[in-house]
C-alpha cells in the first residue's frame, strides 16, 4: 500500500511514471522475434536494414539488439534488457552482432 501511495503522489505531483510488467516486456520481445523468425525465412538472412520499409519497427528492433548485446557485453555499469538467453535466441537464427 505504502509503494501504491508514493506512485499516486509522483502521478499528482506531476511526473509521468509508465510500470510495464516484465511480462509484457517479454511477450512484446517474443513478438518482434518471431516477425525476425518471418524476415529470415523470407529473406535468408536476419540481415534487417535500420529503415526497413516493409516493416520499420522490426528494422529498429533490430537495430536495437545489437545496441543491447554491446552493453551486456561491455564493462558498463547501464543496464540492458539483453540477456545472455536472447542472445542466444537469436544467434541461433543466424543474427549477426
């Protein structure tokens, strides 16, 4: 209760503050992945251009992965939503870093 009411006074206060669940995260993820999974069986590659015409959030999701994979990799205190099971995920696709 005590978390709900901070919550509350920071809305009041005036701070915008979007609580995704981790859930939603994964399946938002999970979907991206599987249009990946799509674009490799069309194209042969996971090769996604940044500004994919076809589909410009896959392009940038995408784009994004690779950003992710080299602050997981790096000595970086920034925290990545990478994980080392994704990245497995789509280097057995092929996915080039």
């Amino acid at each position: 209760l005590e978390e709900i009411e901070k919550l509350t006074l920071k809305h009041v206060m005036g701070y915008k503050r979007h609580l995704t669940p981790v859930s939603v995260l994964q399946n938002k993820w999970n979907q991206m992945f599987a249009k990946l999974v799509l674009f490799k069986g069309q194209h042969g590659h996971c090769l996604v251009p940044n500004r994919y015409e076809d589909d410009p959030a896959l392009g940038a999701w995408v784009s994004t992965q690779r950003r992710q994979y080299k602050i997981l990799l790096s000595v970086s205190s920034e925290s990545t939503p990478m994980t080392v099971e994704r990245a497995s995920r789509l280097e057995s696709l092929g996915f080039v870093w």
